[in-house]
C-alpha cells in the first residue's frame, strides 16, 4: 500500500514537474528544428547524400575520430577522476581547475594552441584538441559519482583477498559504470559534432558532418544539401543512444549519500596518483600554457604590452571596451544558467525518459541556428534579434549536459530521507525545499558552473544569431585574432589567456 | 599466531597508535577495548594492511607481514557496518573471496552453502543484500570472511546497534563458530560480556 | 500525454503564423528614428561616426552584426522579405550574383574596394639575400618552395579571392596546372585567416615559417597602425600582381520596414565623412573618388590600377565547379 501511494505520487509529480522544461525545449528548440526540417528536407537530396562517396568518407571519419578521441579522453580522463576524487593532496584543486576549464574556452582558443606546438593540422591535432575539451566531461560527470562509493567497500573487497584491479572490476565498477557510458557518450557526441576544432586544425582534408553542413548550409548556400545532411548526422547519433541504452544495467544502485571522503593515501599507491594527474595536466595544459606564452612574448622577448593594453580598458581595432565584453559574457552566462538550472533540476528529480531532453545533443548547431532565424521572424514572435535569445539558446545547448551532471546527485538521495520529513510534518514541497535542496547544493552549485561554463564558450548555434553591441568573450578573441598588426593580435592573446587564468581560478573553486 | 610489536601509526602529525606490543596465540580470541577514539578501529585496519604503520610490526606465524600489502595478507575483517557488496545477492558477496582464488563454482557453492548453514542463514542465500535486518547483515559478513579461511579474523564491534535478544544469539553463535573453527582472532568491543567470552583481553588507553 | 499535445500546439502556431502573410507598408517607415544596420562581425566603424547621420536625420543608426560576410549572407537570405535590418553592408562580388539571385537588395551600391593580394615578409627575404617574388608565377618557382602558405577557398573569403585571382590571370582552362605546380611546391593550405597569418606567417606575431601569406592589400597600414612599439614603416610589403579586386556593396534589403532612412543611411555611406573614416576603422578604399586617404593609406596599402578581376555572374555561374575542381587537385 505504501509502495503503490509512493509509486501514484512520483508519477503524478513527475507530470507537472515537466511542463516547465518541456514547454522550454518545444518552442526554443524542437520548433525552430521542425520548422528547418520541414522548409529544407528533400528525400531526393538526402538518397544523393547517402550515394555521394566524398560524403560517405566525411561521415566515417567523424565517426571514427569520435570513437578514437572518446577512447583517448577516457584513458586520461578515468585515471584523473580516481585520482582527484578519492585523494586530496595540495596542488589538487588548482588540478581540477585547469582539467575542467577547457570546456568554456572557444574552440578557436584552444585550437589555436594546439596548433601553436604542433606546427601541423590533421588528425593528431584534432584527437589532442578533443582530449583537452572533453577530459572535463569525465571529471563532472563520473567524478561526483566515484566520490560517493564507499571506501569500506574497497576495504573489504580488499581483505578477501582482492588485488586492486579487481577490486576495481568488481566492486567499484558497478558503481560508476552508468556514470562513465555517459560520460563516454556525450564526449563522443561532442567530438562527432566537433566544429571549431575541425575548421581550425582539420586543413581541407578533415572534415566532419557538422562542419560540412555549416560549409553547405553557409558557404555554399546549399540549405537543402545542409539538412539532409543534419538529417544524417541525427540519424547516426540517435542510432548511438539507443546502442548506449542496450549497455547501460538496470536501474541504478540505491547508494547512500556520502560526503565525498578524502582518503589517506595507501602505501602502494603513494606515488600514483600524482604521476596520473601530473600526465593529465601536461596533456591538457600544454596548449593553454602556449596561448599564454604567445601572449607574452614577441620576437622572443618578453613584453607585457598586450597585458597593459588589455587592462586600460580598451581593445585594440575594436569599438568595444574589455569591461563591456566581460560584462556582457558574465551577464548571459548568468542568464543561461538561471534558466538551465532549474529547468534541469526539474528533469533530474523525476525519472522521465530522457529523450526528448537529449535531443539538443542529437541535432546540429547549425540546424538550430538557421531554424532560430527562420521561425522567430514575425510578431509576437519576433525574437531572433532579441538580446535574451542567446542565453536561452546557451540554455538548451546546456540543458542535456546539466541534467547529466545532476542526476547522480537526485538519484542519491534516499527516500528514507522523506519519509522521515513528512513524519516530521513537512508537505512534500517542504520536505523537497528542506532536505533534497539542502543535500543538492554542492550539485547545484557545480551545475551553475557548469551553464556558465558553457554560455561563456558557446559559439556554434549564437554565431547565427545577430546582435547589437553585445559582444562576447569568444567573439572579441576571435575578432582580435582575425585582424592583421601585432598589437592586435597579442591582444586577442592576451584576452584568451586572462580567460583561461580566470577560468581555471574559478574552476578550482567550484 | 598473530604477534603485533610496537605497533606505531601516525597520521598527519598526530599519534594515533603508539608502540602496541601483543600476542595473540592460534586459534585463540583477543579482546581489544578501549575508550571511544582510542584508535581500536585503527589497530585493526593497521594489523590487516589497509592502514600505513609508522612504526614496528605485524608478524603472522613468524612470518613479518608487515610490507605485504593487504590483499595478500590472508587477514579478514568484518567491520562494524557489515559493508556488503550492494549489488551482488548473499551468495555472491560470501563467495566473493572464492571467486578471487578462482575455485569453480562447484567449490564455491558447496562453500557458501556450508558456511549459510553454521550461521543458521540457508533461506537467504539469494536475496539482495539491501532488504537484510541488522543481524542478518552481521552474520553474512562474517560468513563472507570466512569463505576464503583467512588465517586471522578481525572483528570490528561485531554485535554493536543490536537489541539485546539478537545480540546475545549473535555473540552466542559467533564464539561458538569461532572456537569451532579455531581461528585466531581479534574482537574490538565495548561490551564487557563479549569481552570475557574471549580468552584474552587488552586494553588500549588514550 | 504532456509530451506531444505541446508540441502540437506550437508547431500550430508556427503554420499558422507562416501562413499569415507580413504586411508592409512602404510609403512610411516603421520606426522613423531608427534604421538598422547589418553588417559583419568585423565592422568595426570610427567611433561617433553616425553621429552626424543622427542629427541631420533624428534617426539613431542601430549596427547589428552576426558572423563574417557568409553567414550574413546566408543569413540574409533566408529572411529574404523579412529582414532583420534595413540597409545591408558588406555583400563582396564574389556574393553579390547569390544576393541578387534570392532577390535580397532593392537598390544596391559598391561602398569601398580592396584587394587580395600576397603579402610578404620583407626581414626574411633581405636577411637572407634573396628576392621577394614579384609575381603569381614566381609562387611556383623552386626558389620560393614551401614558403606560401594560403587559406582553403570553400571556408574563408581571402583564400577564394586568391583562388579567383588565379583563375582570371591564368584562365578557366589552365589556373589547375598552376596548382598543380604549386601543391609541388609545397604550398601550406590554412583553414582560416587567423591560422595563416598569426601563426604560419613569419611576418607577424606568429613568426612562424612561412614568409609569404595570401591576405589584403591593406594589410601593411594595419601592421603599422596596431605595431608593439611604434614604427616607420610596415614590416610587410604586398605582391601587386597578385592583387584580387574585392568590392563591397552596401544596399537596401527587399521587405525592410524603414526604407526611407535607409535609403537616407546608404547616401550617408558614400558621402566624404564616413568614406573618409573608412580606410583606417575599417581598412578598405573609399569609392568616393572626393575622399582623401590618410597618409598611411597612401605610403603603405596597395590597390593597383589594373588588379585580377572577374565578372560576379561567372563568380556565381562557375564557384561551385571551381572550388570542387580545387578540393580535387589540392588532396
């Protein structure tokens, strides 16, 4: 009986917990991508894509660059996470800080870096590039999760007799296994729908799907080639979800909520963990450290100019001031994540299936932003030219991402917990406020980052979007960059790399 | 025969342990009591290797053990909230270290079936570990300690949190497998009445 | 359930809207005291230049921008009749048969020209005593192997222009052999205008390996103006025979709600104090022929009298044909 009236309960909870997000997602996404699909689709174009041999060879290698980059991110990233979730040391938090602050950069940033040490473009480039966005992936979602099993277990698995690998197979595993397929999942996604990174370090032979239709949907003019192939790509990464559901084991494990425990440093493996984070550092950190070198240093001597430049305020060749680029970037990341975090801690508390809010993750930038302008021209909806268009489209993009990120967080929760509120007399509302809220906190916290993180380097669906002077972050470095004089450009420097110290103070604090 | 001799651990500046001499002969029990915080857990976890020692040495029938790293030191622990694998049945947490030593399942069935018996379980030996009352949980613990015939078992506060009808069955029948089996052993307690149902008693002061 | 019903419901209202048709009145402007200006991300106009526009008009001059001259192309069209703005800058001839094609502009204009051009690093080639190139044929030359490096023509504007350069000095029939011969001679292909010039380009900030870089003939001037310390004189130089005309065009957008100040807005683009203002804001020639260039301007930049040039409707006939002929010759 109790179970039956728990069971009526969440269920019709569940209904009207959702209105709010799937209202959201309907009129700023799946409209807006209908509406493209609907004016720009053509069987015929989509059968001559399929026949096209070029087309099919783009297609192959953004899968298996995708499979190769999520392959190398995991191999880099998983040590990482176990070892910054189960040890504290000093220099850990400053760790995390530059493993996760990757993901706000723009592609352009990073690329640019990359591209600074290797001299050359193609694949190595881009599998590095991918690495250093996507390692974050890993840490913000397996992280949490990996922190919160219990160490006793690992103990116990221990004195009957199990090596530590073992222990890790059969013991902790089952634990973090849903957390890392998703983990894994969506850092193939991003590396399959990589755009930036392609465009810069790609050179003419790379190519992925997403840069393909961006060439063909903008360069080209060529909107129908462009969805057909949206169209493909949405295919293929549909066709990735539903293999991961197959994979992923029945209904997570109940754990108990433990505070993330800082555990002594075992004797065998006292030197481990430093030399994991220390190779993880150096793989991610090195193309930053050279956008920072690059800022510094011209015609091989050190010259703080660009800095001095940066800080009086104004930006070299462009009519807009360094405050107001920062204030306007802090202003929609703030507003994106205003919108997106509730919204995904509505989705996060029920158990809804995700589908509908992992279609932002399915469908191409570029098809949104060419069905943004063409679905929002005309009143009352005439919003495409509104300034608060982009910190929504900042949130949809985010959305998928941030529920992920909070799910281990709202399944952890026992309901034990509320059982015991509502003996207490609390509503179900109260006891939602008072206890899950109050445990959700520090999940609620990293999910702001985490919107933040991504409003501030978003660049692919906004840059369809016009605005009036409301520059942003990764709009002014790669305006900076584009223009010719030195000054200008060790300013463009300069702004990348005061957005990658501030970025990595700020994530080691989150 | 569990020797401890001038058992130190430090940690982080503070002395947790300092210089523990005893000896705990085959297949006798040890009691271990003590003030809350003195360090008993900590004695446990240093004697079974998941916890570096500072200082001295664990020797198990002559044998310094002290460098062996806890997975090959063949000492069980059941700790004070059982830690039972959540997602495994009863069956498969108790022949966990069966399958570590790859018996067959033939061996390992007869085992855990064996060991399901002495702790008066056998109806349990499917059910999921998360619906399991208190007492249940302590015993299969222990039963999963066993499984593997370690050569010394740790006990940590083996029947604490328990009503006292369940408690004095569980302390029964714990000795009474305990002196069957003659396994040596070492119990961290705070009860008095558990303490003189075993041979020999040390106690740790601050 | 919750899911479908509205989803229904939206994509209702959006028929229903696109099915109603947009009312436009011509003879009178929307907002009379604003016009619209859509431009390029990188339109960077003097500071207070509208200005003057504003008080001789009570029009304030909204500058609204969003990607380089293709998205705003792209974009441009597919709002055709419904735009976003009211006057559109920086449609370039190599777009401009694509614009008319999808009837974009009502009246348009050229608003300022440039060129694109090979640009060189002057240091490099005297610190080693060897002769810059002073012509698209000398880039094939052994001498100057595997010192050019240029962007890929499908993605970025001055790495067609180039490609278009090449093809109206050698001809539709014999530019292939050309990049044949330079692919022989190790030509760099970058992505982009960034990647080529501040990092593969030793001429400057990147010092990297490559002297010789496909960018703008106005390219020198900004290296003077936007110099780490203050110079004479620019530390690149352009190849003027390899210089591609690229005009700008400004124009009215078709359906636009204010096409009386946009109209005013254009005559205030061509007129002497915003063509005036335009070679060091936005480095690009003035097409007033009234207006004077700055002194750096007329030192440095490089707008030859007889440049590479091609009719736009053959632009727009051929650049799919050409650019996939170049993709298979290049890889």
């Amino acid at each position: 009986m109790a179970e039956y009236m728990e069971r009526h309960h969440l269920v019709s909870k569940t209904k009207t917990l959702l209105i709010a997000p799937v209202v959201f997602l309907s009129i700023f996404f799946v409209v807006p991508v209908t509406n493209t699909f609907l004016r720009y689709f053509r069987f015929s174009e989509f059968s001559s894509v399929l026949s096209s041999q070029p087309l099919r060879g783009v297609a192959w290698f953004s899968l298996w660059q995708a499979v190769v980059s999520t392959l190398l991110t995991l191999t880099i990233g998983l040590p990482a996470t176990w070892a910054l979730s189960r040890f504290t040391f000093r220099g850990a938090r400053l760790a995390r800080g530059i493993l996760v602050a990757p993901f706000v950069l723009p592609a352009v940033v990073v690329a640019a870096g990359v591209l600074a040490i290797t001299d050359s473009r193609g694949v190595t480039p881009i599998l590095w590039a991918h690495v250093v966005f996507n390692v974050s992936v890993v840490l913000r979602i397996v992280g949490p999760r990996w922190s919160m099993v219990n160490h006793r277990l690992e103990h116990a698995a221990a004195t009957l007799g199990a090596r530590p690998s073992r222990t890790f197979t059969l013991v902790v595993w089952p634990h973090i296994a849903d957390a890392v397929i998703s983990a894994a999942t969506l850092v193939f996604i991003y590396c399959f729908t990589s755009f930036g990174v392609i465009a810069i370090l790609g050179g003419v032979s790379r190519r992925t799907l997403e840069s393909e239709i961006f060439t063909q949907a903008v360069r080209l003019g060529n909107t129908t080639t462009a969805t057909a192939l949206a169209v493909l790509q949405a295919l293929i990464i549909s066709l990735v979800f539903l293999v991961v559901r197959q994979l992923r084991r029945s209904p997570s494990l109940s754990l108990h909520v433990s505070a993330p425990q800082a555990l002594r440093t075992k004797p065998t493996h006292r030197l481990t963990p430093f030399i994991i984070i220390a190779i993880a550092v150096a793989v991610v950190a090195s193309p930053l450290v050279a956008t920072v070198y690059r800022s510094l240093v011209i015609n091989g001597h050190v010259s703080f100019t660009a800095w001095r430049t940066l800080f009086s305020g104004s930006l070299p060749a462009l009519s807009v001031s360094l405050q107001s680029v920062v204030t306007t970037s802090l202003v929609f990341a703030i507003a994106a994540a205003c919108i997106c975090v509730p919204l995904a801690l509505l989705v996060a508390t029920t158990s809804a299936p995700r589908a509908l809010f992992s279609l932002p993750l399915v469908v191409s930038a570029a098809t949104l932003g060419i069905g943004l302008i063409i679905t929002f021209n005309t009143s009352p909806y005439a919003w495409r030219s509104e300034r608060w268009l982009i910190p929504v489209v900042h949130a949809v993009i985010a959305l998928p991402l941030v529920i992920r990120a909070l799910e281990p967080a709202t399944r952890a929760i026992p309901s034990s917990l509320r059982h015991a509120s509502a003996t207490l007399g609390a509503s179900p509302f109260i006891s939602w406020v008072r206890v899950d809220l109050s445990i959700l906190k520090p999940a609620l916290l990293r999910a702001t980052g985490l919107s933040m993180a991504i409003s501030l380097g978003e660049f692919g669906a906004t840059s369809f979007l016009s605005r009036s002077g409301s520059t942003t972050l990764p709009i002014a470095i790669a305006q900076l960059l584009g223009r010719p004089g030195v000054a200008t450009q060790q300013a463009g420097f300069a702004l990348a790399a005061l957005m990658i110290i501030i970025t990595v103070g700020v994530m080691s604090r989150a | 025969m569990l020797k401890v001799s001038n058992l130190s651990v430090v940690f982080d500046g503070i002395t947790i342990l300092d210089k523990i001499s005893f000896t705990v002969p085959t297949g006798s029990t040890l009691a271990v009591v003590g003030p809350s915080g003195v360090g008993k857990s900590t004695l446990l976890h240093a004697i079974c290797g998941l916890v570096r020692v500072s200082n001295g040495s664990v020797f198990v029938n002559e044998t310094d053990i002290s460098a062996i790293p806890a997975h090959k030191r063949g000492i069980g622990l059941v700790s004070q909230t059982g830690d039972l694998f959540p997602n495994m049945t009863v069956s498969q947490n108790i022949e966990f270290g069966l399958r570590i030593k790859h018996k067959t399942k033939a061996d390992r069935t007869a085992r855990v079936q064996e060991l399901l018996e002495m702790i008066n379980l056998s109806s349990l030996a499917h059910r999921n570990v998360m619906q399991l009352s208190g007492g249940e949980v302590r015993r299969i613990a222990l039963a999963r300690a066993l499984a593997p015939e370690p050569r010394v078992l740790l006990l940590d506060e083996p029947f604490s949190g328990l009503d006292e009808a369940t408690h004095e069955q569980l302390s029964k029948d714990v000795f009474q497998l305990l002196s069957d089996l003659s396994i040596t052993s070492i119990i961290v307690t705070h009860e008095i009445i558990d303490a003189h149902r075993c041979d020999e008693v040390v106690t740790l002061k601050k | 359930m919750k899911y479908s019903r509205v989803l229904i419901a939206s994509l209702l209202v959006v028929i229903a809207s696109a099915c109603s048709s947009s009312s436009s009145n011509t003879s009178i402007d929307a907002t009379p005291n604003e016009v619209t200006l859509l431009a390029y991300d990188a339109f960077t106009p003097q500071e207070g230049i509208f200005d003057a526009f504003t008080a001789a008009t009570g029009a304030k001059v909204k500058v609204v921008t969003g990607g380089d001259s293709g998205v705003l192309v792209s974009k441009a069209i597919l709002t055709a009749g419904n735009p976003e703005g009211d006057v559109l800058w920086g449609i370039d001839n190599t777009l401009l048969s694509r614009a008319q094609k999808a009837e974009l502009l009502t009246n348009y204009e050229p608003v300022d020209y440039g060129d694109i051009c090979v640009n060189y690093d002057k240091q490099w080639f005297t610190s080693r005593n060897i002769a810059p190139p002073t012509s698209l044929e000398d880039l094939a030359l052994p001498t100057y192997k595997n010192l050019l490096t240029v962007q890929d023509p499908v993605a970025s504007s001055p790495g067609l222009g180039f490609l278009l350069g090449t093809i109206a000095h050698f001809g539709a029939d014999n530019w292939q052999g050309y990049w044949k011969s330079l692919k022989a001679n190790g030509v760099r292909i970058a992505s982009d205008w960034t990647s080529a010039y501040t990092i593969d380009f030793s001429g400057s900030s990147g010092k990297g390996k490559y002297p010789l870089v496909v960018s703008y003939g106005s390219s020198p001037p900004a290296e003077v103006l936007y110099a780490e310390k203050p110079i004479e004189t620019p530390p690149t130089a352009v190849i003027e025979s390899t210089c591609f005309r690229q005009t700008e065009y400004v124009g009215a957008l078709r359906g636009s709600r204010n096409p009386n100040n946009a109209k005013k807005l254009i005559s205030y683009l061509l007129d002497i104090s915003f063509q005036e203002s335009m070679p060091l804001s936005l480095f690009v020639f003035p097409v007033n022929e009234k207006a004077k260039l700055p002194v750096l301007f007329t030192k440095f930049a490089v707008a030859p009298e007889n440049p590479l040039t091609l009719d736009p409707v053959d632009i727009e006939k051929n650049r799919d044909a050409w650019l996939s002929t170049w993709r298979d010759i290049i890889l």
